[in-house]
C-alpha cells in the first residue's frame, strides 16, 4: 500500500520557494517606499527652484504681497499663481500634489529659534514649504538627514506631529505618525 502525503524534501522546497516570494514582496514595498521618498525630495527642491527662478526674474519671492515687497511670502494662493504666470508651474494642482496620498504642500512664512524651542522672532524668520499634516514622520526625518541636522526641532528643515512650524523632537515609536514639515529654503 502506497503512501498519500508530502515527502520532507517536497515539504523543504515548498518553504524555500514561499520564503523568496515573502523575500522579493518585502524587497518590492521598500524600493516603492524609497522611491516615494525620493520623488517628494525632488518636488521640494523644484518648489525651492522655482521660488528662487520667480525671484531673478520679478526680484520679489512669489506670494509676497506686501508693498514694497519684504522677502516673505504673505499669500499661498498668489504664490501658486503667480508661478503659474510665470510658466514655472504649468499645473498649480498637480504642483500641489506630494508623492504621498493625501500630502500637499503651501508656501509661507513664519519665525523660530534657529537652534531650537518654540517661537521667537529674535532668530529665524525666512520662507518655507510646507506640507499638510499627512506626512509620515519617517519621511520628515529622512528629508531632515539630506538637508539639514535629522532632528525635527532644530535647523533649517523643521517637523512635527502637532503642526508647530518650530517642530518637536523626533520618537523612533512614532516613525509612522503623520505631521507637518516645514523646509525654511531661503534663510
């Protein structure tokens, strides 16, 4: 009488072969996650560019509504339209739009120590570029490590889960709480 069953080795080549699927799918999510990242990275220095490129061409950042001009840009809306005028942003929408669903960005302005704490319009005041609050923490950070110190409360990259443009010290248990970050591009 024969046997019906899985021999050890046919168990042993099954495992094998789901361990590289489980492998290739979680290889597959990081390189999505990493390439999300650098996307995002890239739109924040093109809003920067483009910023910088509306300011040789008109000597005043677009959105700074004051007259004369002060450096600062007072209006988000007008800072978008005015760089579509200029055909640096052919889609205000679409510019709007972050590689991660749900994440959008603005222009401003606003103060902070330049090393630290909350607000203090003794030290840092300059433009920035901000997202709205659906950013995940893990991407603030990696975005504050390329550019800046990699702490959320210091420097020029600033970012926080409660939308304080001065930021809040970063928690590792907290990589995927979603929150604002602020870049200050100008200073």
């Amino acid at each position: 009488m024969k046997n019906k069953g899985f021999t050890l080795i046919e168990l042993a080549v099954v495992l094998v072969i789901i361990g590289i699927l489980m492998g290739a799918i979680l290889r597959g999510q990081e390189l999505i996650k990493n390439a999300k990242e650098k996307k995002f990275f890239t739109q924040l220095e093109y809003l920067a560019q483009v910023q910088f490129t509306y300011l040789q061409r008109m000597g005043e950042y677009a959105g700074d509504t004051d007259s004369p001009p002060d450096g600062f840009i007072d209006d988000d809306t007008t800072a978008w339209t005015e760089l579509n005028q200029q055909h640096l942003i052919i889609d205000i929408n679409k510019a709007k739009q972050s590689a991660f669903p749900g994440v959008t960005f603005s222009f401003g302005n606003g103060w902070c120590q330049r090393f630290g704490g909350d607000t203090d319009t003794n030290s840092l005041h300059g433009n920035y570029i901000a997202t709205t609050s659906s950013l995940p923490q893990w991407v603030a950070r990696t975005i504050d490590e390329r550019i800046d110190d990699g702490h959320g409360h210091t420097g020029y990259v600033r970012w926080s889960t409660s939308g304080n443009a001065c930021g809040q010290d970063y928690n590792n248990a907290n990589a995927n709480a979603l929150g604002n970050l602020y870049w200050f591009f100008d200073l």
